[in-house]
C-alpha cells in the first residue's frame, strides 16, 4: 500500500482514524482479489463526498455571485462537480497512486479509470468530513476544485451545448436540430458512436463519443464553432 501520509500532506489534513482514509481508497474490485480485506469498499463515503462537495460549492457560488440566479449556479455546479472535473482533480493531487482496485480495473480503459478516480475523490470527501470535519472538507474544495471555476465561466462550459445550439437555430432558420447516428463501432464493452446534427435535414456537423448523449454535445459543440467560424468569415 502506497504512503498514505503523502495524500494526507497533500490535502493539508491529517486523519485521526487511517481506517476511513483506507475505506475511501478501496475501489470494490479490490475486494475481489483480496477477500480477507476488512474494510468495506468506498461507495458509501462516495455517495456522503457527493453531498458534501455539493454543499461546499454551492456556498461558495452563493456567497460569491449574488447576480447568479438559481438555474445558472446549478449549471456552473454540474460543471464543478461532474465525473470528467472531478476526474482531473483527481489526478492533480495523484489520487491514482493511493486507490486500490484489481489488476484488472487498472488495466481497464481510461474513461473506466476515470470513472472510479472521479467516485474515489468523492470518497474522499466524505471520509474528510468525517473524520476532520466540514471546514477540512471545504478547504480542498477551495483548494482543487473551485480554482477551474474561472475557466469554466470563460468558456461558457456549464452550458450545454445542444441548449445553446438549439436556441440560436430556432432563433435564426426557425429550425430545430435533429441527431442521428451517423456510425457505431468497436465492440458492445467499448462502443464508439459518430452522430450528426442535422438542420432542416441536412448535415451539419458530427461528433463522436463512447455514449450516444456524450456524441451528440460533440456534434452540438462542432456544429458551434463551425457557427461562430462563419459568422467571421461574413463579418
């Protein structure tokens, strides 16, 4: 097992009972290959993470946007807290080093990888809550997570890209985009699908994901900047 201590000096906590810290950590493949293991695996602690995480970031987006309405800290939350965000989080204070799973899951595909860091931060959370409290909890989400608030203000990422796309085609050509799948590929384990969005049933752009949703906002965000790189052309 890795030196816990290192991710406790990373966080700026130190735990009072090792055990919840171990608990966090344990992904449930690990319990497969290692049966005698006491400790039950970490979706417990995920799921308590989650709520604290939210919690911590809704404070501050409440505390710092007062011309926020609701809708829009609850798209900017979304943002903060998703499996991709949390995901490279993740994998900025290393957690990947520290979270024991099998031989297989850490062999598996990167979005399966990402997929169990993204629930292990959660875990983590929830063991910090427990065993330092809320305002040790806050603190990292002050630390690691609120910092990619900024970028996500600039790009506009909370925003979702089929929402945006569909507002200003209605608004333009009085059309509403349409999706289909252009191809899938690749076995039913790892599926790859390309669709394309269609106005007035003609192709636009497409976009390809390992899930139909996650294909269709590529093709919705393709089919922007394509949008926005007209629109400079006819300036």
């Amino acid at each position: 097992m890795a030196d816990l201590s290192k991710l406790e000096g990373t966080l700026g906590v130190k735990f009072k009972n090792q055990e919840v810290l171990k608990e966090a950590l344990t992904h449930r493949s690990y319990l497969n290959e290692h049966p005698a293991w006491p400790l039950p695996n970490n979706e417990r602690l995920e799921y308590l993470g989650d709520a604290v995480l939210e919690l911590a970031v809704t404070e501050h987006l409440f505390a710092n946007y007062p011309d926020f309405h609701e809708g829009r800290m609850t798209t900017l939350r979304a943002a903060l807290v998703n499996r991709e965000m949390l995901a490279e989080v993740a994998k900025e204070i290393d957690l990947q080093k520290f979270v024991m799973m099998s031989k297989g899951e850490a062999k598996d595909s990167k979005k399966a990888k990402d997929i169990i860091l993204s629930n292990a931060f959660e875990a983590l959370m929830g063991a910090v809550y427990l065993d330092c409290g809320y305002e040790a909890s806050k603190e990292i989400t002050e630390k690691y997570v609120l910092p990619h608030l900024e970028e996500i203000l600039e790009k506009g990422s909370d925003r979702d890209p089929k929402s945006i796309l569909q507002e200003i085609i209605q608004e333009n050509m009085r059309l509403t985009p349409t999706y289909d799948v252009v191809r899938e590929s690749g076995p039913d384990h790892e599926k790859k699908f390309e669709i394309g969005v269609y106005f007035g049933g003609k192709l636009f752009a497409q976009g390809t994901g390992s899930s139909k949703q996650e294909a269709e906002n590529r093709a919705a965000r393709n089919a922007l900047v394509k949008l926005e790189d007209q629109s400079k052309r006819n300036a």
